[in-house]
C-alpha cells in the first residue's frame, strides 16, 4: 500500500455518509486492442501475407519438377523458402519489446488518469500526485513479456499451416491455385487469431493495471461488473453486482480468463472511521 485512501477520506473535510464508495469502474477503450494489433501483431500478419506469392512461386516450380519425374527434393525448398521469410519475422520481433513499451506507456498513462478520474468523482480527493507510472511497472512487464510470446506463437502458427499445406500438396499433386487458397486462408486465420489476442490482451493488461492501482490505495475489496457480451460464462453473469476481495477467486477474478471482458469496479470501505 502506498497511501490509506480510506483514512485520507475520513480525514478530508468533506467526509462521505456511505460507509462504502463503490468508484466508478475504468473502462479502457477498444482503440488500445487494434493500437495492439497494429504495433505488435500486424507486422507479423504482413511479413507472411507479402511472403505467400514467393512462397507459391516455389510450389508451382516444385510441383512442375515432381510432375516430370525430376529428382529434385522439393520439398527441402520449400522448406528453405519458408525457413528465410521466418529469419526475417525473426528481425521484426527483436524490435518488438520497444513497440509494446510504447503501447503499455500509452495504456498506463490512460488508465492513470481515469483511475484519478474515478476517485475524484467518488472521493472529492485529488490523488494525482501519489500515482505514477513506475507504479506499474511489474503489472507491465508481464503484460510486454507476454505479448512478445503471443506474436511470436501466432508466426510460428503461420508457417506450420503454410507449410503443412504446401508438402501436402506437393505430395498430393495438388493445383498451385488450391494450394494458394489453402495458405491465403491460414494466414486469415492467424490474421483473425492475432486480432482476438490484442483484444484479450488489452482486456488483461486493463485489470492487471485496476488491481495494481487498488492495493496501492490500501482497497481490499471490488464489485464484479459483467461484460454484457452476447457469449458470456453464466457464473460471471452470476456474479454481476457482488463484491469480493482482490484475490478471492484466484485465476478467475474479472477480465482473467480468456477473452473475459468482465471489470472490477474497486470499493472503499470506511467500517472502520468510527463515524
């Protein structure tokens, strides 16, 4: 805890008669998830879509060979092909940290600011001074460091499809053109994954940053607030409006689970000011 938000309130001038003040939740905005996409994801998606003609140029040249009876191995060519255009993935995720540093400074400062926000509305108290963005800085990290796996899973994603349909088509002497929709259609897939990812991610970073932000002001407790998404998991919904402390369900407090869009709406309690 870095400062008592409790015993500030029970000390301003201005003392609240609830006993508890439910702040108004953060809600982050869905530009942060396609900010995402964009910085951390998107290049990915467009090494490999830029890659697919060269890709498919291989094939078709293969594929000739193999149907003339030539000894040539294919295959280890393709492979080749797609072992190059990975190595220069691989240059684009090394630069990946800062790119993500940068999109979690902008997340931070925005969800700082609505925290404040928040607590102005709830508390009539000004906290901007005790707030700052090394605060976060672990929450963050894990966020970064994460991502960085997650972009580096979805290119390897990309190549396994693409290459399982090339050497499968090859071995099935399949027409370049079936083959091409095959591959175009696995990059799509990783194009719609990485997108569903940004979005869970941001969900994630966004209550990892609330949850940070509440211990730091001594806030033990928060009420659930349901995501309202058409495919919901009943016992969120069941939860709705209900308080608990931070920590009390485990790995399954809100915008925890995969794509969970449910927030923590952070409580102050004031039992104890004796008033």
């Amino acid at each position: 805890m870095r400062y008592d938000l409790a015993q500030m309130v029970r000390q301003s001038k201005k003392r609240p008669r609830k006993r508890t003040i439910a702040l108004r939740p953060v809600i982050m905005p869905a530009t942060l998830a396609s900010d995402l996409y964009s910085v951390a994801y998107s290049p990915v998606i467009a090494a490999w879509t830029e890659a697919l003609p060269a890709i498919l140029a291989e094939y078709e040249r293969s594929l000739a060979q193999v149907t003339d009876g030539a000894t040539t191995d294919g295959a280890a060519e393709l492979s080749a092909v797609a072992t190059s255009i990975e190595n220069g993935v691989t240059g684009l995720i090394v630069t990946l940290r800062l790119r993500l540093e940068r999109w979690a400074a902008r997340l931070e400062a925005m969800h700082r600011a609505k925290w404040v926000s928040a607590v102005k509305t709830g508390t009539g108290l000004d906290i901007s001074a005790m707030v700052g963005a090394g605060d976060a800085r672990a929450p963050l990290g894990t966020v970064i460091e994460r991502n960085v796996a997650l972009v580096k899973s979805v290119s390897e994603q990309s190549r396994a499809k693409i290459t399982e349909a090339v050497f499968r088509g090859l071995q099935q002497r399949r027409s370049a053109a079936d083959v091409g929709r095959e591959i175009r259609e696995a990059v799509a897939m990783s194009r719609r994954r990485a997108l569903n990812i940004a979005s869970d991610q941001t969900t994630k970073a966004a209550a990892a940053l609330q949850t940070e932000r509440a211990r730091e002001a001594g806030l033990n407790a928060y009420e659930w607030i349901h995501s309202g998404k058409v495919h919901y998991r009943p016992e969120h919904l069941a939860r709705n409006g209900k308080r608990y402390e931070y920590g009390e369900l485990g790995d399954d407090e809100p915008g925890s689970a995969p794509f969970c869009g449910c927030v923590a709406r952070a409580v102050l309690s004031l039992e104890d000011d004796g008033f």
